[in-house]
C-alpha cells in the first residue's frame, strides 16, 4: 500500500481530532479561559468574601481570570444543580457550603445526586460555630445553661438563622445529648437573632464569631464555648462543648470546591494543589479569621469523606428531630 503526503496528512489531522491527544494536550494547557466559580450565596457574606480572596489568588496563580458567580436559594440547591449540570471540562466549579451534606434529609429527592453529580475538589475554609448568650443572663457557662433549660417546663429556647442551617442543627444535637426540651425559633439571618437574644426573648444562639464580635466586645453578649472538635483560633478563650461535657456536639459551617463529576482528573488534581497554594498564602490567612474563617488545606480525598461523614451525622440527627425543609 503506497501512502501519499494526502493520506498522512489526513491521518494525522483525524488524530487530533478524535483521538486521545486532543484532551491530553487541553488538560495540559488549563485553564486557557475564564473559570467561574459558582457560590450558593449572595454578595457580601463570608461565602462570598473568602470566594473572592481565593479567585484571585487563583488567578494569579494560573494566569487566567477566575470570576465568581452569586447563585443564592434554595438552600445552596440553585447553585448546587447549576454546577452539577455543567460541562464537565474544568471551567465551572461550585464554592459547597455546609448544606450540600444536608439538603436530601432535609428536602428529599433533589434534582440532582449529591453522590454522583459532582465530585469533591478540596476543603477550603471551616467557619466555627459559637454558644452564645445573654451577657445579663443568669447562666454564666454550658452547665448552668442546661441546668435552667431543665428547670424550665418548655425547656430552652435558640434563635437559629434559617431552617436546617448548622447553627440549627448543632442546637438540636445540644439538645438532645443535653437531655432538655427545647425549641428553635428561626430567623432569617443572624441580624434578627441577636436582637431576639439581645431583648432576652430567647435564651441562646450558635453562631459564627465574626458576625457576633461587636455585641462581645461591647459586654452584650458572652460566649460558652465552641463546637468545635478543638478550640478555635479565632476565639481560643472558648472552650470547646467537648471540654464541657457534650463530646458529640461537633458542628462548623464550612466551604469547598467541587467540579463537575466527569471532570479529568488531571484538573481536578491541579486544580487542588492551586487551591491548597492559596489557602498557604500570607495575605489569604490574614484575613481569613476576620470573617470567622479558619483554612482547611487537604486533598479530594479527605473533602470527599468529610462530606460523606457530614451527611451520615446530620441526616440522623434530621430525622431524629423531625426536621423537614421547606
């Protein structure tokens, strides 16, 4: 078979185009256009901010723009499926927040698989959750709280904001191991909350620090502890719910990076280490703890079985309580 300049050429040409080549060589060169990351709230919040601080160090990083999108609803399912339902190739990521694990417990079947939809990235950032009451309330830590919420015959009363949200969930996990009736009262947002607790109408509230320094500050509010595994950087001075007696109450807000499920792993793994570069960053870690924000470097891995812990623990304690999104 004699082989002309025509079919060579041809044969090469085809190559490129269908062959396995072409998307090595794609993945190689990422990103050579705009990414958008997806965030599942509005501007302004600490989603939004630490969102921000990342693009652009991610865009440094990688010489491309990194832009970020605001799709807040839903309970983070508006950007959730937008992202699920995106081209698998590297220039669509979603910033999750802590109601991805528990959006099917609480809502049912989505329009999307949480599982099978979208793949985990890396963590980015952990937002510890606070106790906090009352400045001019009787109880002045943990034990003398549950000891009043005992003594009281509809027990003890939270302001949380918004159904379903960790702060929320960390009350009822308190109750519960705590052993006192209770009831969550829901806010929207944590601006209503405090001027419930700061009118004594409700008896505490879980809550990120950042949002709640000025009432500490000022002596209007005081803080019993954090639920955290370990004490916080942000406030070291609480102490944790674990050191007061209740080892479960483990609770954080928290943001990371997923993609698309199918896409290439070689992204996904670059996209990762930039990630984990920018959360390493001087100027980043700065300013991280001033929106109650603490770094959680690591790999999609660790974020992949955090997540699945995160929707064991709170799917229990969802049904455990009844709890229905609405």
């Amino acid at each position: 078979m004699t082989v002309t300049r025509r079919t060579l050429l041809g044969t090469i040409a085809a190559a490129f185009a269908t062959g396995p080549g072409l998307p090595a060589f794609a993945e190689g060169n990422w990103p050579t256009r705009l990414v958008r990351l997806v965030s599942p709230y509005g501007a302004g919040g600490a989603n939004d901010i630490s969102l921000r601080m990342l693009a652009e160090q991610l865009g440094r990083s990688l010489n491309q723009q990194f832009i970020v999108e605001n799709k807040p609803g839903a309970g983070t399912r508006i950007a959730n499926e937008l992202v699920a339902r995106a081209a698998p190739d590297g220039y669509t990521f979603l910033y999750a927040a802590a109601p991805y694990a528990t959006a099917e417990a609480l809502f049912g079947q989505l329009k999307y698989d949480p599982r099978k939809d979208l793949r985990p990235v890396a963590m980015a950032v952990m937002a510890p959750i606070f106790l906090i009451v009352n400045a001019k309330a009787r109880f002045k830590n943990l034990q003398e709280l549950i000891a009043y919420g005992k003594s009281q015959p509809d027990g003890l009363t939270f302001a949380s904001p918004g159904a379903g949200s960790q702060p929320h969930l960390a009350a009822e996990l308190l109750l519960r191991d705590a052993g006192v009736k209770g009831l969550n009262v829901q806010y929207r947002g944590d601006a209503m909350a405090y001027t419930e607790l700061l009118a004594g109408r409700v008896d505490a509230t879980l809550t990120a620090i950042s949002t709640a320094l000025p009432h500490i500050q000022s002596g209007d509010f005081r803080v019993l502890g954090v639920a955290s595994a370990e004490r916080s950087a942000i406030y070291p001075q609480a102490p944790t719910l674990r050191e007061r007696g209740f080892p479960n109450v483990v609770a954080s807000g928290w943001y990371g990076f997923m993609a698309p499920s199918a896409t290439p792993q070689p992204i996904v793994e670059r996209m990762q280490q930039e990630i984990n570069r920018a959360l390493a960053d001087p100027e980043v870690k700065q300013k991280l703890p001033a929106q109650g924000l603490e770094a959680r470097a690591g790999s999609a891995t660790e974020f992949g079985k955090f997540i699945d812990d995160e929707t064991r623990k709170w799917g229990e304690v969802i049904r455990a309580a009844g709890l229905k999104g609405e």
